[in-house]
C-alpha cells in the first residue's frame, strides 16, 4: 500500500522559476570547470522540482551568490 502525501507545499511563481534557470546560465558562465556544472545542475533540478524551500535554505543561497559574480573571462 503506497502512501500519497496530503499537504501541498508552496509551487514556485513563474518569475522565481526563471531567476532559478537565469542562475544556472550564469553558474556556468561565472564559475569554471565541474564546480558551475554542478552548480547549474542543481539549481535546473531545483526549477523543475517547482516548490518553494525555506527561504534560508542552501538553493536560494546559492542563487544569490551565483547572480552577485561576475562572468569568468574567456581563455
């Protein structure tokens, strides 16, 4: 016998979705080699996902991390 959660968490607005996928470009961009890929990784998985966390929870962190780099220059 399965068991189906009853509660529904929060979804994601639209907007927050795209900041999600915006971070995971510019992780890609801005931090080097497999440390941005996976960075970018996490972050897609986090859209896709669609629910809202605690807003002190290590993806929006990250987030807002990832969005206050720079691009890394290209070689």
């Amino acid at each position: 016998m399965s068991v189906v959660p009853t509660s529904h968490a929060p979804r994601l607005a639209a907007h927050e979705i795209g900041r999600l996928r915006a971070a995971a470009v510019h992780a890609r961009r801005a931090i080097p080699g497999p440390l941005g890929e996976l960075a970018a990784r996490e972050l897609l998985a986090h859209a896709e996902f669609g629910y809202l966390g605690h807003r002190d929870a290590l993806v929006p962190q990250l987030v807002r991390q990832v969005l206050g780099l720079s691009a890394a220059s290209e070689p």
